[in-house]
C-alpha cells in the first residue's frame, strides 16, 4: 500500500486546488497547524535551535569560558587527519552499529512475534522480563559486579568453581576483552523503545486478516509472517529502525559505567563518549561539535540506506 | 470444504508445529534467563549484609538477608536538610506533568503529520527523524545557555518543558496514525467534527496502545533524568539527583547503591505493568478496522 494514498485529502477533492496559492492552501490547512503547534514551539527553542548552534560551534573554538573564535573547518581537518584516537573510536563505533544493532533489531522483532502468541497473562510477563533491562535504568552498575576482575566476580567465581579457568579473567581492565563485555551489556539493553513499539504494533493489526489468510492458503507461520505481519508493522518496522540506529551509534552510558571513563586505552571508547571526552572533559566544545557532526553525518547516510532497504522489501 | 470451515473456526493456533514451539521455547526460555539473571542478582544484592558482597567464592543469592542497605540509605537521605517527601514529591510531580504533557503534544502533533497533506509536511517529518539521530551529548551546552536565557533555571519548568517536547513522541505517534483507515476521519468529518475533536474522539482512541507505549517510555525516561545542570536548589532536585550523588560514594556502597537502584526501579515498574495490562484489554476490540 502506497501510504501517500492514504492521507486525507479533502482539500483535494476541489479541482482547482493545486492551482492556489501557498498561503491559501495553508490557510486551509490551519487546524493541522494548530494540532501542531505546541510541539514545534518547544521543538524549536529545545531541540533544533541547540542542534544548529552546535554545528555553528563546530566552526569555532569553544572552551564554554570565553565567546568562541571562528576557526573554519579547522576543527574537521584535525579530527579527520590528525586524530589517531579517533579512528580507533570510529571503529568500536561501527562494531557497535554493526554487531548490536542487527543482532537486536531482528531479535526485538522475532521476541515480540513470539510473544504475541502467548495468552495475555504470559504475554505481560515475558514483556517484562525482556523490558526489564531497560525500564531498570541504571541497573546496569550489576554488571561490574558480574564482570569483576578479581575472584569475588560472579562469572570468575563460577568459572572456577567449574574448572575452567584457574586465575580469574581481569574482563575490564583486559583490553582484549572489554569491548565484548561492553557489547554484551549493550545487547542485554537493547530492547528499548523498538521493541516495545513492535509489540505495540502487533496489537494493531486486524485480526480479521490472518482469517482471511487462513482461507486464501496461507498454511505457517513464517508465511504468516511474510504475507500479513511484515507489510502490516511497516510504519513500526521503520519506527525500530531509526530508534536502532540511535541507540547503536550512541552507546556511550553503559561503556562509561562498566568500562570506565575512558576506557584502558580507549579500547572500548567509541565516539559517543569520546565526545563526551572533549566537551566536558577537555572544555573542548568546538572540537567535540565537530566530532558530533560527524556521527550525525554517518547515522543519516545509515538511516538512509536502512529506509531504502526496509521500503524496499514491505 | 469441511477442513477449511473447521480452521477457521478454531483460530490460528492450529499453524502451529509442535516441533516449532520446543524450539521457540527453548529460545525464550535461554535469552529470559540471559535478561532476568542480572536483575535478580541486583535485587538480592540490595538485601546482602556487607560481608556477603565480598565473599569467595560469590554467591549469587543473599545467605542471610538484611534490610542493613535500606536503613543506611535512610540514613543518608536523612542527612540532607531537604526532606526525603520532597525529593519524591518533586520526582513525581516532574514526571507525571511532562509524561501527560509529552503524550499529548506529541500526539496532537502526529495526527496532521500522518494524515494531512499540507505544505511542508514531508520536511517537517525528515526533521523530527533528523532530530533523533543528533547526538544528545553536545546539545546539553546550548540547552542549559537556552534555559538560562528564558529564565527557567530553579524551576520545574527547566526539568519539564524540554521534555515535554518529544521527537520520539511524533515519530512513534505518527507511524502508528498512518495506520488509520483515512475512511473513519471521513466519517468524522462528514458528522461535523473540527479537527481536534476528530484527533481526540477517533484518532486517539484507534491507537490506544501506541500512546500506551509511549507513556511508559516518557515516565520512565523522565523519571531517570537527574537535572543537575538546571536545579541548583536543594529544594527542588529530584530523586535520581540525589541517588545519584549517593552512587558516588563508592564501593564501601556497593549495597546501598543496589538498595538505591531498586528504590528507583519501582515506580517505572509499577507503572508498566499497569500500563500493560490495559495495553492487552484493548487488543481484542483494536479500532483499527477498515
């Protein structure tokens, strides 16, 4: 289904709409702009007027003390040339993307199918037990606790105890370990808000479909799922999608809190708190707009390819 | 024929294979081990005596548990010349004015942006979609200069108008509405209905789980929001603030900090599985119909 199709287009039904004027037809749509209008008041002083200072600021030399100094694209030369550390954080950044991010998108989804099986009751727990993580919010400080390098660690305690290891792991402060530690507290948090809209989602749709499927051959599930679940979460699908991207490219709380800050040679650092770094860290604001504007830059060329990938198979 | 009538009615649990469903419960039944374990290890460890933190080898449950942790906490909060009721009473009035403030705006926002074709519409949508990919790090700095400038530093209008504003809100609100039949606006408006009555008597109630959803996200994230750089006054911080400085202190509280953790968890908590419930009573009779 074309979703343009779908908007209401009483307007329309005069012929000569298209040919109005701009204001008239804006005036004709003054309802909707009233709907809307307290949302893009706040949206503007809260949101996008800071995102536009900060790419102003990442022209500047900003310490947060004096009034910043124009520099150009100073900031950008350096970072993209001259920064070895950063290109270390670019690629956990994208381990991040590229690991966590598929692993659980796909995996929300198919939770939240099976989920969608069970009777109500079951329904409601096994939804808790997989928001859990996330609705817990700080909770992920257990971690270190799980992780912890000496012999009171509860995974080095067990893994003793069963033999297989003999001295415990340093799983922190070892730096061939730390960022799958991290990327894996990453993955035990990550069914967030796209997995709560997929449930959601699948709440939404009319049950009459899957009836009428049943009659017109559909005989599994997963051609259940490809024939009327897939093409009837598109708009959900796409929701998870962007909030996926977000959350993947942005990890930067949980690595502060089981890795450190920064961690042992920024070996499970990535740009998100690298950012951080400079600008609350360093008083180096310019720099780390710039640095900000780079992963927004990445995200956006992600989101695009993801959107073209997702509309092209709903 | 008859194969097919007697499908029909007994629903569509009968696609299922038995081999299938062993399979998907070994699954859940793995990563639910994966997610719960380190919640329960981080409750009981609120109730493990100091001692039992630190012991070889570790023990996952407590041996002998003890309120110790809560009481300690007690005593710190007791320390603070602000009452612990404030803190909470803060925290809660915060949360709850923002959470309802956010679920409406972003919904009365969604409904032209999913339904009307009006000038701009396309770019107003990419741009709450843009909103969401910045990096919310280095907008802390412009928002506090902001805040500052309007005045609203100490007050509780700096910990609730930013939130109330909610990209995630519109986007999550406006995929679900693209999934209105536009046959029942229609029928709205042929009855007379402005736009507003159509978005509260017809739209909000066809996507009653998405708002739902919504709610838990926006209370649960304003709950955890500490405000420290915008609240200076002891009087009018709230709860994840002072937790949060409670945290600080370190591993001799290593207990009271997971004391902390569950105080902070319960509120969110309950307030899920309410919303929960009411999200699976208003499955069966989804308005979502064409």
């Amino acid at each position: 289904m074309n979703r343009n199709e779908n908007v209401v287009a009483r307007p329309q039904k005069n012929p000569s709409y298209k040919n109005l004027g701009l204001f008239h037809r804006i005036w004709i749509h003054r309802e909707s702009y009233l709907l809307m209008l307290p949302f893009l008041v706040l949206f503007s002083v809260f949101t996008l007027l800071p995102i536009f200072s900060a790419i102003a600021l990442s022209f500047t030399n900003f310490n947060m003390l004096e009034m910043p100094r124009w520099v150009g694209w100073l900031n950008y030369i350096r970072l993209l040339l001259d920064d070895q550390i950063f290109l270390q954080v670019l690629k956990n950044t994208l381990v991040f993307a590229f690991i966590t991010g598929p692993i659980s998108y796909v995996l929300s989804f198919m939770l939240a199918w099976f989920i969608n099986d069970f009777g109500p009751t079951m329904r409601s727990f096994l939804t808790l037990v997989f928001y859990g993580p996330t609705l817990a919010g700080n909770v992920f400080f257990i971690w270190t606790f799980i992780f912890s390098g000496d012999y009171y660690g509860l995974l080095n305690g067990w893994l003793i105890n069963l033999g297989i290891l003999r001295e415990p792991i340093d799983w922190i402060g070892d730096t061939n370990y730390v960022l799958s530690v991290v990327l894996v507290v990453q993955i035990w948090l990550s069914f967030g808000a796209g997995f709560l809209a997929f449930i959601a989602g699948f709440q939404s749709i009319d049950r009459s479909l899957y009836e009428a499927a049943v009659i017109d051959g559909v005989r599994n599930r997963w051609q259940e799922l490809w024939y009327i679940t897939l093409p009837s979460m598109a708009p959900q699908l796409l929701f998870g999608a962007v909030m996926q991207i977000g959350a993947s490219f942005g990890v930067s709380e949980v690595i502060k809190a089981v890795a450190g800050f920064p961690s042992r040679g920024y070996t499970a650092d990535t740009i998100g708190t690298y950012i951080n770094d400079y600008g609350v860290v360093r008083f180096e604001m310019g720099y780390a707009c710039a640095i900000a504007v780079v992963l927004f830059l990445m995200m956006v060329g992600t989101n695009k390819v993801i959107m073209k990938l997702l509309k092209g198979l709903l | 024929m008859k194969v097919r009538f007697h499908r029909l009615r007994t629903n569509r649990k009968l696609n299922r294979s038995a081999g299938g469903n062993f399979l998907l419960f070994l699954v859940l039944a793995l990563l639910g081990a994966f997610m719960v374990l380190p919640l329960l290890y981080a409750f009981v460890s609120a109730f493990k005596p100091m001692e039992e933190l630190f012991i070889f080898p570790p023990r996952f449950f407590v041996a002998n548990p003890t309120l110790d942790n809560f009481i300690h906490l007690s005593q710190i909060l007791s320390n603070y010349w602000v009452p612990f009721s404030r803190y909470l009473f803060n925290s809660v009035f915060v949360s709850v004015v923002a959470t309802f403030g956010s679920v409406m705006v972003s919904s009365m926002a969604a409904y032209p942006m999913a339904k009307h074709s009006f000038p701009g519409r396309k770019p107003l949508s990419d741009v709450v979609v843009l909103a969401l990919l910045f990096t919310p790090q280095v907008l802390y700095i412009p928002q506090y200069i902001i805040i500052a400038k309007l005045g609203l530093i100490n007050t509780y209008g700096a910990l609730i108008l930013p939130a109330i504003q909610s990209p995630l809100g519109v986007f999550l609100m406006k995929q679900f509405m693209t999934q209105i039949p536009t046959s029942l606006l229609e029928a709205s408006r042929i009855d007379g209905a402005n736009e507003f009555t159509t978005w509260w008597k017809v739209v909000m109630p066809s996507v009653k789980p998405a708002w739902l959803t919504l709610i838990i996200f926006a209370f649960q994230s304003i709950w955890n929001q500490p405000g420290n750089s915008y609240v200076y006054d002891e009087a009018m911080k709230v709860l994840p603030s002072i937790m949060g400085q409670i945290q600080g202190g370190g591993l001799a509280r290593a207990g009271v900090v997971a004391a902390v953790a569950l105080v902070m968890m319960i509120p969110p908590l309950v307030l899920f599985q309410l919303t929960q419930r009411s999200v699976i009573e208003t499955m069966t009779t989804s308005g979502i119909k064409e």
